[in-house]
C-alpha cells in the first residue's frame, strides 16, 4: 500500500538542475512507530522495508516509514492492531488522516479540548489563570476625541517570563475618570467618551493583580459655527498630532482659509458648504477629504500615516532550533517571515511587506548557486545553516525593551519604535516536489510557496504577538532617495518551529474580473487572525493559476472536486492571539506587469470573516465568500498639470469605479515615500474633483521631486467599507465624523478593495550608458520605457522622442520610436543620424503623446556625449 504521493522520478534532474545536493530532510512529525515485535525498521527505501505495507509506507522525501491510512479511523488502534501509534490513542485530539499519513490533532478552539482544559498553540492545557500575569498592555493606550465616541480597548497579557499569557477568566475593567463611561469584562471592553477632560488615565484593565491603563483627552462638544473643528492624530498610536496645518479649498481647488493644530491635535477653520480639507504635517503623510459638507458636518477626525521611509526598522528573523536528521534525502527548506500588518496594506512603502529583493546564495554541495529573494523569504538547504530573513516595522507604540529605549513616550511620537506580531511560516519540501524551474530567474517565490504549502504537513506557524523593534533615519532619505535596503537590524528573534499548519480546506474563489480586457490569472488566499493594536497576522495560504483555460475560474485543482476553488492550509490562532478573530484576503492579480513594463499592477481583494479552521482536505465544504470582486479601475486619470490637459481640467482626478465602492483614495508617492492621500466619495469620483495645491511653503507631494516637477507615483484604491453587521456602506463622510468609525478604522472595515498601481511613467538610458561616453556616428542608442505604452491607436499612449541639441549637424534633429525590442521590457532603440557629429552633443529622451508632443509635465532623460 502506498497511498502518499510517492517522489518524482525526476528528482535526480531536478538535483542538478537546482544544483543542490547533498542535504539532509527532517521535521519528521509523524507519530512514533511502535517498537514491539515485531522488529521496527524505520529507514527504508520502498514500502516493503517498513514493518507491514499494509500500515506503514515509505516516505521516499526523508527515507523512513511513516504510518499510513485513508481515514481517520485508520490511526487507531482498532484498526492497527499491534501497530497501534501511541501518540495518536493517548493524546486527547488523537491523529488526523492528513495527505494519506497520520498525524498528530491540532485544536483551534476551548470546544476541541475536554472540559477543564483550553486550547493554546495548538494543544490542549489546563486553563491559564489570571493571577500568572506579570505585566498587561491597553490598546489603544491613548484617545483622543469628542463626547459621544465609543471605542474598544483590548489587553494584552504577559507572564513573568515576557510571553504571552491568554488567561481563561479573571479580566475586568473599570473607568477611572469621569471622561469615560462603560466596564466590562474578558480581554475587551467598550467605553463611551463623556464630560470633556484633558488627558488622564482614564480606562483601566485588571489581568489578576496586575493593572495597566489608556490615557484619554475629551474635547469640548460644541463647535462654533461658521467653521469646523479638525481633529488630527496619528493613525497608528492615536497621539494627537500638533502643528499640522489645516487648510480650507474651493471645489475648484483654490485655498481659501488655513491654520495650525495645538497642543491637542485639534484646530476651528472657517468653512461653510462643499470644501475641501487638507491637513499637512512634514513628518506624516497629507491627507485630504474632497468635497466636504461642512454646514452638514463641522466636526471632523483625520488620521494620518507617518511617512513610511523616513525611519526604517524592524527585526531579523531567525529560523533557529530546527532538527537535524540524519538521513541522505535532499529537501529544500522556506522560510517565509514578517511583521503583522496594520490598517491597509497599500499604506506600506513596498518593501514593509516583504522586503527589499536581495541576492542570497545557497550551498551546491562543492559550490553556490545565487538567487533573488525577497529580504523576507528565507531558502536553505535542510540540515544546513539557517538563513536569516529580514522582517521590517512600521512605526507604533513601545515600552523600554526595544534596543535600550529609555524615554518610550518620546520614541513613541517620534516614530522611532513599533510593536508588532512577528509571524512565520516555514517548512522543508523534498526536491522532489518542487517544479523543475522552481528556483530559474523569474520564478516568483510567493506564489510557488502558496501552491506548495497546501500539499505539505511538514510547515509550522510561528508567531511572536510582542514584537519590539526600533526605528533609525533611512539611509539617503535626507538627499531624497531613500535606501532600506541598507538599513542595519540589530534584534535578531527566533522563529523555531511552531504549530503545524493542520487544516487543509478550499476556498471558492468568485468569478475573477477581466483587466484590460483579459481575465485576472492568479489568485492568493492568505488566511489571517486580526490582532488589536497590531494588525493581521498570516497563518497560512494557497494560490492558484488562471491560464488553462483563461476563463473567470482560477484553474482545477487535482485534489479539489471544481475548478474555481484554491486548496488552503493554516494553523489556528497561537502565541497569545487565540481567541481573536480571522480573516481571509482572498486577492486576484495579473502577472502581466512581470512581463510588461507598460503595464500597471491590478489587484482586487475580498476580505471575508472565517469562524474557524476546518479540516477538510477534499473540499467538500468549500468557504464560500458569498460576494463578488470589485472591478479594477481602468479609466481612472488625474491630470498632473495645472492647465488642462487631455480633456481633464489641471489637478483634477476622475473615475468610474464599481457600483458597490463607498470609498476611493487617491495616493500620490514622491521619490522619499512620502504620500498625499485624497479621499472622495465614488459618485463625487465619478463627476471629478479638484486636488487643491499645499499651501505656501509645503512641498508638492503630487510631483516626483526633482527638478523638473515629474509626476508622482499614483495609486488609485475604490474600496467597499463597512462593518461586519452593517448594511449600508461607510463612506469618507462617515468615517471621519467626530463620532464616527475613524479613518483609522478603514483597514478593519473594509470588505473588498480594488487597486490600480498606475506609478509613473519613466525613460532611463541604457545605452550610452556613462555621461560624456563617445560614441560613433550613426550609433543606435537605446532607452527603457517604464509605466507607459508605447504606440498609436487603442490603448497606446505616444511615443519616445529623441532631441539632439549641439554639434554639427544635429541641432534640430527629432527623432519618434515606439517598438519596443526587448520582449516587453520597454526598451526602444532610435538611429542617430550618420551627419551628427562634435563635441558635447546632448540627447534628449522624452515621452511624447500620439502626436509627438512632450507630455506635460515632462517626462525626460538627458544625456552628454562626444561624437568624433
């Protein structure tokens, strides 16, 4: 009987193609075999070396026995006789039949244990009393608000030794001021915002004997009128935020009143009717709310985003305390590692998700062979040296722990520590598993694991809930060009094995919409637990391909019944996060934007509540998610200049999103990674608005920032907001009214997003590739076109035009291209004309529209050369 997938033939091949041999697999977590008579024979080759084929197969991945079934019943002594497995009849959960071997259970909730015991990471144990608690957390620790604002604080606990400690009882609250009102009990509570105050201590958590508190400041109720109190904070600590500037601005964009916050975050403005209100603050991003009712609304909350690449940090993750075993298979080993994500992922720079690209090198037996990974993608050889991964932080709240912080609060508003969930996820997977061009440039790393993991028993979840980690300038970020890929990460923390991904189950994907008139072609589902104050933690994931056919289904699964439905597999909710609820990111992409440089990245996201992990390895009950995707925004425009252009008047933005959206931003980036956010109502989107210029002395954040005033990245998101029991749609108004959800909120709101990366459009030289480089006459010289298509007519947008200044016979000269002849990477050669010749001769690259005129604002590349 040989009812595991046996290795494939080819593993020899696939050794020498990935050049890696000579390693050893482990993380062997199969019961143990009985040694009774008998004799056990444990190492094998074929399934008749083990004990009895009809029981036990040879795992050819790691060359020992494993115990073998088909059902759960199969791994019971009932069934096995004198092959019964002693970790599957003597643990309460028993074994699971799990890829046709047994394994041991794994509880994901208090109702899978028996009665007096609990679930924590993953097994069964006594319930944990309140009184071991050390020390506790609030989140949010500090409020700030007006009378009438209900918020939900949560406590975090930890025991004497710093780890995180789920009590089964003994939580409760209590208000300490009259700012607040409301008690409770268990890990979180509500509280209503009262008499107004300043700051104080104001709500209290009791975990057994130790207390921690929130701080909270009430504003006054009434709002003079003729104007409208703002009230500016940090999105990620809820510290208010002074000295931002408020500033008024007509529908058509003209500023028209402005002024400063104090002390408490807050500022009045004079404002009557349709406004817009921006706020700007050097060290945050901007953010605007277009087309404002401030007669209707003159109370308002804004939150804002610290600039995500003015410090950077975070921790180094360690896969450390991984077994060694002594058997000669060769296995691949991943590891895939980060930080919890807060609020909307769009709101990272690139690199905070999983980092930076880096070249890593891996053992080849007598040699290396070097790949390109993510920093947060580990890969090494099982039984080696681990790697170690780079997980990178966003900026939060902290105490003294983090690399000797002594004056937390300062660091706190600085923006110079962050607590976060550390998670990883990692196991090894035989080479035999692998796809042959697994590890070939190109391949991309995260959708070969998210395919891979569902087929495995052999990853684990790791997470630590109390990440710490500090944050130092970015290198560059003071000339404007930021480097985090040379940014030093002193805490190294440990992410040995942890909880094995024990539940398999199927997600139906809906019908994937088209892009540019072709249907999306892949699909990821990452499923996650939401952790207060700390963002989504990933627990596991799946992925599949739409290629064969190219249809609104993602393609048939072998081990799923339809197509349509992707294979996940997860652990349950560990390291201190059990109890808290999870959420599937359920995304459709394209891979057009890897092999198209004209092409913009398109991602549509549905964000689903999940009650629990099933194990349900076939997918006969499917999770069904019950709504459809939001259709990608093709037409959206902005005009970048401040005259009108292309039929849109200057800085106007327009789109025609999907019916069902409730909120669109609008994200402009310039080359530090500092951001402007507009946020406009859909049906005002679909009409336009006016992006108002920052008052005098502020930085324009919708230019790149270089000389020539070039267009900022822009990013266009149409989000569907709103609460898990509410029906109608939260939009921009809503959000941020005084007694509102809170834009801070938006991230755990939002159930679909749809995002359209548009970036920048660009031309770089290639070719001459030094400044003042001699050439011949008559030379081919060659650019790279980046975020613009090339040609005329349909979807085409121009052309590259080419401008000789100086010399002799080449002032005048214009030369149009638009083939690209690099297969799709936008590279465009143009012929110099053989009468051009001399001494500093300067060609001039610029992107031009279908008539051949420059794009406005320029789009340009300049190069010195010397033509004897």
């Amino acid at each position: 009987m040989s009812p595991s997938p046996r290795s494939h033939p080819l593993v020899g091949l696939a050794c020498a193609l990935l050049l890696v041999a000579g390693c050893a697999s482990d993380m062997d977590e199969t019961p143990v075999i009985p040694g009774d008579q008998p004799p056990t024979q444990t190492n094998c080759a074929v399934d008749q070396d083990c004990p009895d084929p009809a029981f036990f197969f040879c795992d050819t991945a790691v060359a020992r026995c494993a115990p073998a079934c088909r059902t759960r019943e199969d791994c019971g002594a009932a069934q096995r006789g004198r092959y019964a497995l002693p970790d599957c009849d003597e643990s309460a959960l028993g074994c699971q039949c799990d890829l046709n071997r047994c394994v041991p259970g794994v509880c994901a909730d208090d109702a899978d244990c028996r009665e007096g015991r609990v679930c924590r990471d993953g097994a069964c144990v006594a319930r944990p009393s309140a009184d071991a608690a050390a020390s506790c957390e609030v989140t949010p620790d500090v409020v700030v608000g007006r009378p009438g604002l209900s918020l939900a604080f949560t406590v975090w606990a930890r025991d004497s030794a710093g780890l995180p400690l789920v009590p089964g009882g003994g939580v409760t609250w209590r208000a300490l001021a009259p700012a607040v009102t409301g008690e409770g009990s268990g890990t979180s509570a509500t509280f209503v915002l009262a008499g107004p105050g300043v700051e104080r201590e104001a709500v209290e958590a009791r975990v057994g004997s130790v207390t921690c508190r929130a701080r909270v400041t009430v504003l006054p109720a009434e709002v003079p009128a003729g104007g409208v109190r703002v009230l500016v904070v940090d999105e990620l600590t809820g510290r208010p935020v002074p000295l931002a500037t408020v500033a008024v601005s007509s529908v058509g964009g003209v500023v028209t009143a402005s002024t400063v916050t104090g002390p408490e975050g807050a500022a009045w403005v004079p404002a009557v009717g349709t406004v817009g209100l921006s706020v700007f603050h050097a060290d945050h991003g901007y953010l605007t709310l277009a087309r404002h009712d401030a007669t209707g609304s003159r109370d308002v909350r804004l939150a804002l985003r610290r600039n995500p690449l003015d410090r950077t940090g975070g921790v180094r993750a360690a896969f450390n305390g991984w077994p060694v075993a002594g058997t000669s298979a060769t296995a691949l080993r991943l590891g895939l590692a980060g930080l919890s994500v807060p609020g909307l992922p769009s709101d990272l720079a690139p690199a905070a998700l999983l980092g930076p690209e880096r070249e890593v090198e891996i053992g080849l037996g007598n040699g290396r062979r070097r790949l390109s990974l993510p920093s947060g993608v580990a890969a090494w050889l099982a039984g080696g040296e681990p790697m170690e991964a780079i997980a990178p932080g966003v900026a939060g709240v902290c105490d003294m722990s983090p690399d000797g912080v002594l004056a937390p609060e300062l660091a706190v508003r600085d923006g110079a520590c962050g607590t976060r969930a550390g998670w990883a996820l990692a196991g090894d997977l035989p080479l035999g598993a692998l796809p042959l061009n697994a590890l070939e440039p190109g391949a991309d790393p995260l959708l070969l694991l998210a395919q891979l993991v569902p087929g495995s028993t052999r990853f684990t979840s790791t997470v630590r809930r109390d990440t710490q980690f500090s944050l130092a300038p970015t290198p560059g970020i003071a000339t404007g060009e930021p480097d985090p890929a040379d940014v030093e990460y002193p805490r190294a923390v440990s992410f040995a094995p942890g909880v094995r991904l024990a539940f398999p189950f199927a997600v139906r994907v809906p019908e994937l919409p088209r892009y540019r008139g072709a249907y999306l072609d892949r699909a990821y589902v990452v499923a996650t637990v939401a952790a207060p104050g700390r963002g989504l933690v990933p627990l596991g994931l799946g992925a599949a391909t739409n290629v064969t056919p190219a249809d609104p289904n993602t393609d048939k699964d072998a081990r799923l019944p339809d197509a349509g439905l992707v294979l996940v597999r997860m652990a349950p909710a560990h390291g201190g996060l059990e109890g808290q609820p999870y959420r599937l990111l359920v995304s459709a992409t394209s891979s057009a934007s890897r092999d198209d440089a004209s092409t913009p990245v398109a991602t549509t996201t549905l964000v689903a509540e999940l009650p629990g992990p099933e194990f349900d390895p076939e997918g006969a009950r499917p999770v069904e998610l019950r709504t459809a995707f939001l259709g990608i925004p093709e037409d959206a425009r902005y005009n970048f200049d401040s005259a009108e252009y292309e039929g849109l008047e200057g800085r106007r933005f327009r789109a025609d999103v999907d019916d069902r959206a409730t909120l669109v931003r609008l994200v402009f980036t310039d080359r530090a990674g500092r951001r402007w956010t507009v946020l406009v109502d859909p049906e005002h989107a679909r009409e336009g608005v006016r992006v108002p210029r920052p008052p005098g002395g502020l930085v324009d954040r919708t230019t790149w920032g270089d000389a020539l005033g070039s267009r900022a990245r822009l990013q266009v998101e149409v989000l569907a907001v709103g609460g898990p029991a509410t029906r109608d749609g939260l939009g921009p108004a809503r959000l941020a009214a005084a007694d509102g959800p809170g834009l801070e909120r938006v991230g755990d709101l939002t159930r679909a997003a749809s995002v359209l990366d548009v970036g920048r459009p660009e031309v770089r030289w290639l070719f001459p590739e030094l400044e003042g480089q001699p050439l011949v006459r008559g030379s081919a010289v060659r650019v790279r076109v980046t975020g613009f298509r090339m040609g005329s007519g349909g979807d085409a947008e121009g052309h590259v035009r080419l401008s000789l200044l100086g010399g002799s016979g080449c002032a005048g000269t214009v030369l149009l291209g638009d083939e690209d002849v690099s297969s799709g990477r936008g590279e465009v050669e143009l012929q110099l004309p053989a009468t051009c010749s001399g001494t500093g001769v300067t060609l001039v690259a610029e992107l031009a529209d279908e008539e051949g005129a420059p794009l406005r604002p320029p789009v340009t590349a300049v190069r010195g050369v010397e033509i004897p």
